[in-house]
C-alpha cells in the first residue's frame, strides 16, 4: 500500500474536480447498485499512465454537456477494499489500472482498460468518455 502523503496528489488532482472517492466495499456497494442514472468510476492509480492520459482524460471528459449523474475514484494501491469492490462490478473485464467504468441503471456500460490507455493522448480518451456520455447519459 502507497504511503498517504505519496498518492495524495493523485488522489487530489480528480477530487478538486469534483469525484467523490470511495474508501470503502460499502461505499462502492451504495453507489453502484443504484438502479437509476449513471455514474463514472475512475480507478486511479500512481503510474505514469494516470497522470499523463488517465486523469487528464477524465477532466476533459466531464466538461461534456451531458455527463453522468456521478463522478466518482477509488484509489489502486491505497483504497484496496474499495478498489477490489469496484472490480467485481467490472466483471468480466480483468483487473487494471488505471481504468474507468461507466454504469447506468447499475449495469456496466462503457469500460476502457489500461491497455486502452497507455500511450493513448487524453483527448482521444476523452473523446471515447464523451461518445459513450452522449450515449448513455
């Protein structure tokens, strides 16, 4: 587990925007089996990755004129209860991190993993969160 004084940045840079973190399997378990709206779920993370694409990405994303009801992080490597809790939802796409996963009415959506964003500039990433927004939200 990441030192507090390590990931608190990180944690900051999507909280000063507005994402409610989820510490916990409850607090995860409370949000996502809403059964109306939608909600977005960053797993965020302390890798290169997430500071250069994932979270910016987010940011960018968020600013769409139709967004989800809820933004929400948990925190990879800090928050482990939350994060494993958020994973189960994201069944059957295997864990990863940074990633993030949009719901509707409790159901998965839109996932983009890692892999997706490696690499990728954030406004691609964050075209694929609008696209997806406008769809579903």
């Amino acid at each position: 587990m990441y030192p507090p004084e390590v990931v608190a940045p990180f944690r900051e840079d999507l909280t000063s925007k507005g994402f409610k973190e989820l510490t916990s399997a409850d607090e995860v378990d409370n949000h996502l089996n809403t059964k109306e709206g939608t909600q977005l779920v960053v797993i965020n993370s302390v890798c290169g990755c997430a500071a250069r694409n994932a979270r910016p990405a987010a940011k960018i994303a968020i600013e769409n004129t139709k967004k989800p009801n809820k933004i929400l992080t948990v925190f990879a490597g800090f928050h482990n209860e939350a994060t494993n809790q958020v994973r189960k939802y994201c069944l059957p796409y295997p864990s990863s991190s940074p990633s993030m996963a949009l719901f509707k009415d409790g159901k998965l959506v839109h996932f983009i993993e890692r892999h997706h964003i490696e690499g990728q500039p954030a406004e691609l990433i964050a075209e694929n969160l609008t696209a997806a927004f406008n769809e579903y939200c």
